[in-house]
C-alpha cells in the first residue's frame, strides 16, 4: 500500500469518517496482499465480537492496532 497520509483537516476528516474506515486503513497497512496468518500462514479468518481476526485453521488471534500507537 502506497502511504498517501492526508494533507490537511479536511481530507483526514473525509478519509477517516467513521471507526470502520480507519480499522479498513490498519488492515491495508498490515496485511496489503490480504490476511496472512502469522502463526500458520493460512489466509481465510473470523472476526470476533472483539474486533479481532481469528484464523479459521489455527484459530490464533490477530489484531491490527497491535504494535501501534492505538494498541490498548
């Protein structure tokens, strides 16, 4: 994914509308080919009712806010 940050108000407030579009912004810088387990490498997932990706073969839990400034 090639960075393309907003320039000013504006343009964050338009690209980052709501919660749902700024969790779609982390999962593109995370996993920019598609979910890719890191444990097991399998690419097909379950969402929680956490908001974190479990993945179907090994059921180890992702999360794209992990290791950012949103962590926690």
């Amino acid at each position: 994914m090639i960075e393309d940050f907003p320039n000013n108000e504006v343009e964050f407030d338009r690209r980052f509308h709501s919660e749902e579009a700024c969790l779609d912004y982390l999962l593109q810088l995370r996993w920019p080919d598609g979910f890719k387990c890191t444990r097991c490498g399998h690419d097909k997932y379950w969402m929680s009712s956490r908001g974190l990706y479990l993945c179907r073969h090994c059921e180890h839990h992702h999360s794209v806010t992990a290791g950012t400034i949103f962590h926690g």
